[in-house]
C-alpha cells in the first residue's frame, strides 16, 4: 500500500504537471465531468483520478507558495517512484499533521451532463507558471474601463455621424453656449451675409451666423436679446470626424428654429462641415472682432436708417469691434470741450439693432462726441454734427469723424 506521504506527493506532481501544460489542461477539463478545487491554495487540475467523484484536495496555502516559488527539499523515495518529474516537495509538505489534509469525497458534486469545468487560481498560485491563461479581477476591470467612453465621441471631437447631433434646447454657459450648430448659407456658393434680422442690408461679411433667440422654446432667454447680439463675433468649434474644427463669425442674424444655437452662413458652415451638411454639436464663446479675418464687410461706421428726419431718427453701428452695449451723447462746447449735457441712446424694441436719437439733437447744428461702447469693454468715439443724424440713409465712417480717442 501507497503511504500517505506518497499519495500526497502523487496529488502534489500531478497537479502541478496539469499547470504547466496549459493546453492539455483546457482540454481535458472542456471534456471531464469532473470539477477540481483546491480550497486553500485554490490551485486546479483535471482527473487526478479517474473516478465519477469530485476530488477535493486542501494544501496548505503556504506549501502551494513555496512549491510555486521553487523553494523545496527533495521527495521520499517511496514518492519519486512514482512520480518522474522530478518535483520537489517543501519542508512543510512533509508534515501531515495540521499543514495538510487530504479528504476525498464520492457523492459531492457530480457533473456529469457538465460540458465546462471551473478552474480557479489565487495569486499566489499564478506565479507557478506563465503559460496557464488566467484573467484576474484587476485584468477584467481594465478591459472593462476601456470601453467605459460613449461610442462615437471622445474629447478629441472625434465623432461619427457628425451631421445627425439630436435636436435639443441650447445650454447658456459662461460667455457662452453649446448645443446645435447649423447652417442657412450654400457650403459651395458661400455668398455674403444679406444684413438678416440686424438690419444690416447687403454686406460683404463672408464669415457670418445667426444666433439662439431662446433657450427653451419661446422663453426669449437666448443671447439674442431683442438685437443687442447683433455685430458681436462668437468663437463656434463643432465635432467632426476630424476632430474639433473652429471657426470666428459675426452675428448678423437670429436663428430660426426651436433647438437652433448657431445657425452658420455658407463659407464657416463648409469650414466645418465640408460637404456633410447637417446638424452638429458645438460649442460657442463670444468674443471681439477685432484682428478677425472674413468678418469684417467694410469700416466702422454709424448708419442712419431710411426714413429719417429732424424729427425722428434710429442709427447703428455696422462693422463695430463687438456686440454694442451702449451709446452716448456728449454735447461739446465752441472750444470742442465736453459740456454738462449727456444724451444715453435708447435701444429701439421691435426694431432690431437700433438706437433712437432724441429730437434735439436732430434739429441741432452743435457738435457731439458719440461714444460707443462694446460687450468687450472697448469702445469707439465719433464727433458729428446733430443735424447729420437727420439725414436718411447717411453712413458716417469712424475714420472720418475719429476724435482721436479710441478705447
């Protein structure tokens, strides 16, 4: 009869012959009814015996350490009769006292229609061999954090179907918005901007967009504000299948639709989109315009509309620095000095992008310094004549009535 040291050591090689022939252990255990599981140590291995029984083997977690790591004494010679590896078993494998106990069972768990076995490794039990696949809990949480990103964007811009962004209201952040980003121009004829509801009539600004008036449908909470968004420039970037592309544009209009945020004209709209027109996320910041390309149609200037008299007259800025924020009237002394007397402008409601300039400046012959100021903190001033309000469809160039005074 076999002694208990043998039988032991017999279990031990077996078990760890089957891990370091990775293949032939899968196999055999795709194919065995039998359910191996080792308790402590956890290590794994397939029909150590051939019996219809589940074998149970408890090792010592500290003995399966040492004979993954290699640190061993040698085996009786009883145990290396039958065992040709030539494996060794530590000190404490040899102790059969409280390290190690063999138990096996014929009645617990048999499998016998299973087509799978479940082989489990702790970490300790890993490092005995390289070849035998095993997928630890930290592995499969890495695989899993990979796929955490929503397919189809990154922070890069990157997207895919770009053009079919679901309509949704525009969000207001800080000087700025995000949402839908669209187009009203031809990405292939690319015309100028018509003036749209800022009543600038024909320019020759290419770079040119229309701006939310809402930021849910009909709440009026949008940028717009009744026109004083007219003439401000907006920072637009939008995802792409490229990546985030960007373009600077003057706002000449306002957006037509319910989920509209920017509604782009033809050349910034092919700048983004290329040939793929459609509906975008974007993201949007105003800015000044100074210093920006395509969105510039002429000089500074302050118009008068048609229609105008000594007895009523509306004026606006076209081309200016930024959005315009407000205008005021200084009457000026025969020494060109500022007096006592201020007029602020009102801004015209119903009227979009205009100002009112009172009847007695119309009907005056004196001399004004006019300061606009910008949303950017800037401004420009104009010295004119009150009469010259009065007179319809006047444009009165910065360059030609500058007092000297820019800030």
């Amino acid at each position: 009869m076999i002694s208990f040291k043998s039988r032991l050591g017999l279990v031990t090689a077996l078990s760890l012959s089957c891990l370091l022939i990775q293949t032939a252990l899968l196999t055999a255990c795709s194919e065995s009814s039998v359910e191996i599981s080792i308790v402590a140590g956890e290590l794994s291995s397939a029909k150590l015996a051939e019996t219809s029984s589940s074998l149970y083997v408890v090792v010592n977690s500290s003995s399966a350490e040492n004979v993954a790591s290699s640190s061993s004494v040698p085996l009786s010679s009883e145990t290396k009769n039958v065992v040709s590896s030539g494996l060794d078993l530590s000190s404490s494998a040899k102790n059969s006292s409280s390290s190690e106990r063999l138990a096996v069972s014929s009645s617990e768990k048999l499998t016998e229609s299973s087509s799978s076995c479940a082989v489990e490794l702790s970490s300790s039990a890993k490092v005995a061999t390289s070849s035998f696949a095993v997928l630890s809990s930290s592995s499969a949480e890495a695989r899993s954090s990979s796929n955490e990103k929503p397919a189809g964007s990154s922070d890069s811009g990157v997207c895919t179907k770009c053009d079919s962004y679901t309509p949704a209201d525009p969000m207001l952040v800080e000087n700025g918005g995000k949402g839908s980003v669209t187009t009203y121009g031809s990405v292939t004829a690319k015309e100028t901007s018509l003036g749209g509801a800022c009543n600038y009539g024909q320019t020759n600004i290419q770079y040119y967009a229309a701006i939310h008036v809402n930021v849910s449908p009909g709440d009026d909470k949008g940028p717009w504000d009744g026109g004083m968004a007219c003439g401000g420039c907006v920072h637009v970037k939008a995802k792409t299948p490229d990546g985030w592309k960007e373009v600077t544009v003057r706002i000449t209009d306002r957006c037509p639709d319910a989920n509209c945020g920017v509604d782009l004209g033809g050349a910034p709209a092919s700048d983004i989109m290329g040939n793929l027109v459609g509906r975008y996320y974007g993201e949007w910041e105003f800015v000044s315009c100074e210093g920006v390309k395509g969105v510039w149609g002429d000089s500074t200037s302050i118009w008068v509309k048609e229609g105008a008299s000594e007895f009523w007259s509306i004026i606006q800025v076209r081309n200016p620095k930024d959005a315009v924020r407000k205008i005021v009237f200084r009457e000026l002394d025969d020494a060109g000095k500022v007096g006592d007397k201020t007029y602020p402008l009102e801004f015209v409601v119903g009227t979009e992008n205009f100002w009112t300039v009172p009847q007695e400046i119309l009907q005056s012959e004196k001399s004004y310094s006019v300061l606009v100021s910008y949303r950017s903190g800037t401004g420009d001033e104009w010295i004119l004549k009150g009469s010259e309000l009065a007179v319809p469809e006047a444009n009165l160039y910065l360059y030609e009535h500058r007092a000297g005074v820019n800030f």
